[in-house]
C-alpha cells in the first residue's frame, strides 16, 4: 500500500510536469536564486466542475470493461451533435493507466479504490490545465520541452527500474545455496528449561551460595531422571515466588544469548551443567534439534530475503557505473545521505516487500523464556530480550 502510494505520488508529479507547463514557477533555489529550475507545483483542486462517474462495488457483476468509471463535464476534444462536451473514461481504458503508473505486481494484490480515486482526481486536474494551457501556446514554449525532457527521463528510468526488478528474483539454485549455508537459522531446538532466579520472593533469606548449592541439587536430581516442570515448581516454593515458568520451549540458535551458547553443542537427551546468566542459574536439555524443510513456504520466506539484496546490488552498480563531477561552486556542497548516487529525487527506487526484521538474540534472565508460557512470570524476572 504504501509502495503504491509513493509511486503514485512520484508518477503524478512527473507526469503534471508535462502536461501543467502553466503551473510552473520560474527557476528557483541552488546557491543563485535564479539559476536552476525546479520541478513545478500544481494548484492543490482543480478549477473546473467535474466529477467521477458513479461506479458501482469492486466485484460487481455490473462493472464490466466497458462500465463508465470518469465522466468529466465541460471538458472535451469536440462537442457532440447535441452540443454537449464531456470526456469519459471506461473501465478498460483507467485499468490501462493504474496498471502503467503502479507496474503490474500481482503479488502485492489489487490497487486500493482510493489510490484510484486519487489518481483520477489528478488526471482531472491534469486535463483541465493542460487544454487552457493549449489555448495559450504554452506548449510552444522553450520550458515545456525542457521539462517534457525531463519527464521523459524519469519515466524510462522507471522503467528500467522496474526492469531490474523483475530481473532480481532469485533463482532455484540461489535459494538452495541460501538454505544451505544458513542452516542455523532454520534449525530449531527444543529444550526443557529450568531457572533458579538469584533473587527470591520478599521473605526468601537464601544466599547466592544457598541459591549456587540449590541449582546444584537440582542438577542432580535431573541427572538422576528428575521432571523439569516438577522440580521448577518446588525451586519457586523454595524461594517464596509464585506462578513458576514453563520449562518447555523452542528456540532458534541466533535467539541464545551470547553466555549460553554451550545450548547449540548439545545432544538429543543431553543435559547443560549449571549456567549463569544475568539474573539466573539455568539448566538445560535438549530434546530434539530439526532443521526446517525447503518446503514452499521457506522458499517463499527465502525469495523475501533475496529479491531486495538483488534488487539494491543491481541498482548501486548501474549508480556505480558512472561517475559524476558536481561543481559545488554551483551546487553547493554534498549533502549527507540520500537515495543513493546518481539516483533522480523523484523517482526513488521502489523495493520488493522486505522479509520480516530478524529476532534479535534473547537475554535469558529469570524467569525463562517460553514459547507459550501458561502463566504470566513475576515482574521482578522479565527476561529483558522477550
């Protein structure tokens, strides 16, 4: 959506360059006022009467390519016989036009009716301006080539840009490859968990050496085929705290903090000495550890994290691939970031959907991180990465 958005906002403003050469202002700004012409700003409503035809309900029967979708009154080429003057658009012909402004990406689904209604909004606008400005030759002027140039430009480097795009879809191998050297982050472990907080309820007077010595028996006593969910329940009472954590859980290795990495080295059926991190003393075991399948869902997730890496390398070397001496004399010096080198301010490049932020690496402080815990922990043992 938003995308969509910034490409309407982007196509339209070129587009009113060309077709609004009366809503231009003179030459504006750089280091001289009257040196270096800016893209002109049309009038925020259009002028004349004119209104979208009513449209019935995306989806209806009724809405067929030839429904009427634009009336404009007052505005045409020729007047009919009976004298009237309207342009009218059917649905055929503005599909054409949403698919040219917005590209045709079926992934992202259909266009929103607003975006449409927007961009209709601002042909309206743009027809109208247009014809008054015919009537005063103003497409005779040195200016309208100039920016009907400029135009020009930014609408083949759209295109390019989407040409890129296409192209940057990652193939079979490349997916595979990707699998393949980043197993970890598709292997999940699951775990049991049980934590000693080094801090009890209000009335516990235990040590740390009261706390050391009672992870230790407990270390024992799993050792000697003790439940975890029973054993973390008699540390809670032991303590004074209430609503002890769940001691089943599943997490991914680039979720372990960095003082519990022995987890990953663990065996099927395996059990961790006694770990201190944080806020807490931790014993683990690994129950089992699986890599997900290269099934169409990762494939999908994969491709997410691929075609955006693609697209940006392909885009930096076509910036990259020229070089240009800017005299700051005239334009001032460079300015800190921006869209990238070489790339036009109007017309910034248009990403694929960017895969989902990974997670960062958990804290495990007391109490522990669950998947599902069954209870909510005490506030005083908020893991601080969950």
């Amino acid at each position: 959506m938003k995308t969509r958005c910034l490409a309407l906002v982007l196509l339209i403003t070129s587009v009113a360059l060309a077709q609004v050469p009366s809503a231009t202002p003179k030459a504006t700004a750089g280091p001289s006022a009257k040196s270096q012409a800016t893209p002109p700003t049309a009038p925020a409503t259009p002028t004349p009467t004119s209104k979208p035809a009513a449209v019935p309900a995306p989806g209806s029967p009724e809405l067929t390519p030839e429904t009427k979708v634009l009336t404009i009154d007052g505005l045409c080429e020729t007047k009919t016989a009976k004298g009237e003057c309207k342009t009218v658009m059917t649905r055929a012909q503005f599909d054409k036009l949403v698919t040219a402004f917005f590209g045709d990406q079926p992934e992202q689904g259909p266009v929103p009716a607003q975006a449409k209604r927007r961009l209709a909004t601002q042909l309206v606008h743009n027809k109208t301006f247009a014809k008054l400005a015919e009537k005063q030759n103003l497409e005779k002027t040195p200016e309208y080539q100039q920016l009907l140039d400029w135009v020009k430009l930014q609408v083949l480097a759209e295109l390019e840009r989407r040409s890129v795009q296409k192209k940057s879809e990652p193939t079979a191998e490349e997916i595979d490859k990707y699998y393949n050297d980043n197993q970890e982050r598709y292997t999940e472990l699951a775990l049991n968990r049980l934590m000693i907080p080094l801090h009890g309820g209000p009335d516990s007077k235990m040590t740390e050496a009261d706390l050391q010595k009672l992870a230790d028996d407990m270390h024992q006593k799993l050792v000697g085929g003790g439940d975890f969910k029973t054993l973390q329940a008699q540390v809670y009472d032991k303590l004074g705290m209430k609503n002890p954590p769940e001691t089943k859980l599943t997490l991914k290795p680039n979720e372990i903090s960095a003082s519990q990495q022995a987890v990953k080295q663990l065996k099927p059926a395996e059990l961790s000495s006694v770990i201190k991190d944080g806020n807490g003393l931790y014993i683990y075991k690994l129950d089992s550890k699986k890599v997900a399948p290269l099934d169409d869902k990762l494939k999908a997730e994969i491709r997410k994290t691929l075609s955006p890496q693609k697209f940006k390398k392909a885009m930096d070397d076509l910036d990259a691939s020229v070089t240009a001496d800017y005299n700051t004399d005239y334009f001032g010096p460079a300015q800190p970031a921006g869209p990238g080198p070489g790339r036009p301010p109007m017309m910034a490049p248009k990403p694929p959907t960017p895969p989902a932020a990974a997670k960062p690496p958990v804290s495990v402080a007391p109490p522990a991180v669950t998947a599902k815990p069954s209870t909510p922990p005490a506030a005083s043992a908020t893991p601080a990465g969950k």
